[in-house]
C-alpha cells in the first residue's frame, strides 16, 4: 500500500494493516527529471512507536523505493540506522550508487548509468511507513528533502 505524502507536513498514521505500508511522494517537486540531485541527499525524519508490544520487520526490507521510466528494475536503500520512537532523529540517504541497491536491498550495488537514469525521469518515489509486525503502530514523518542543484 502506498500512502500520499504532503510536502512540509508532519504526518503521523496509526497503522493496523498486516501489509507493508510505503508514504507516496506526490509528483511536485520529487518526481520528474531529477537528476541534478545525483550526488546530494534525500534527508528525512522519521520516528515509529508500537502501541503493542510485536516483533520488528527484519531489516531486508528497504526504507526508500524509486523508479524511473528509463529502466525497469527500482532502487532500494536503508535509513543509516534503526528507526527510533523519538521525534527529531534525521537520516540522510545519498543520491550516489554506493547507496542504492537493484530490485531489493539483496540485490547487486547500483551503477552510475542506472543511478542517472532513475533520477533522470523519476516515476516514484515511496518511504517506508511501516516497521514492525505489530498490530497497531504510529509512524510520522517530520519533514522530506530531495536536495537538488538549483
């Protein structure tokens, strides 16, 4: 399942589904050409509380997913760190291939050409919403930056 997100917005969600839930990044600004961003950061905050004491997702599961239409498979990343129940805990991910893997976060490293050609017509951009196996979660999302050239 994908969920809009809002840019500037705090967001928070009490999740109750079984499935992985992804934010949706909405068209304006993220998606399109993006490829003067090749080399900055996607930077974000993100904090999740179980209100049920359930196991964690492995970590096999990517954070971030992005496709472009100039190449079939996605790019798949993970946050530097564990995801806290804190608010004000910002991860910064590298727009650069050594941080993105092909189809999932087994896959092989990306390359510069495949990098290039997902930011170049950006198709979708997710966050993951979801962190753990419990019943009932909240996630919220302080804020969501693709820095870019200007």
């Amino acid at each position: 399942s994908d969920l809009q997100l809002a840019v500037n917005e705090y967001i928070t969600f009490i999740i109750t589904s079984p499935t992985q839930v992804y934010w949706l990044a909405p068209s304006y600004p993220f998606l399109g050409d993006r490829g003067l961003s090749y080399g900055y950061n996607i930077v974000l905050s993100v904090f999740s509380e179980d209100l049920v004491d359930e196991p964690k997702f492995s970590d096999s599961l990517p954070d971030v997913i992005m496709q472009g239409s100039f190449i079939s498979e996605q790019l798949v990343s993970s946050f530097p760190g564990e995801v806290s129940s804190n608010p004000g805990n910002p991860f910064s991910i590298p727009l650069l291939e050594s941080s993105w893997k092909v189809g999932d976060m087994d896959g092989p490293v990306a390359t510069y050409s495949q990098l290039i050609q997902v930011l170049s017509n950006l198709t979708s951009l997710r966050v993951r919403a979801r962190y753990s196996e419990a019943s009932i979660a909240r996630t919220s999302m302080e804020y969501f930056i693709m820095e870019t050239l200007v």
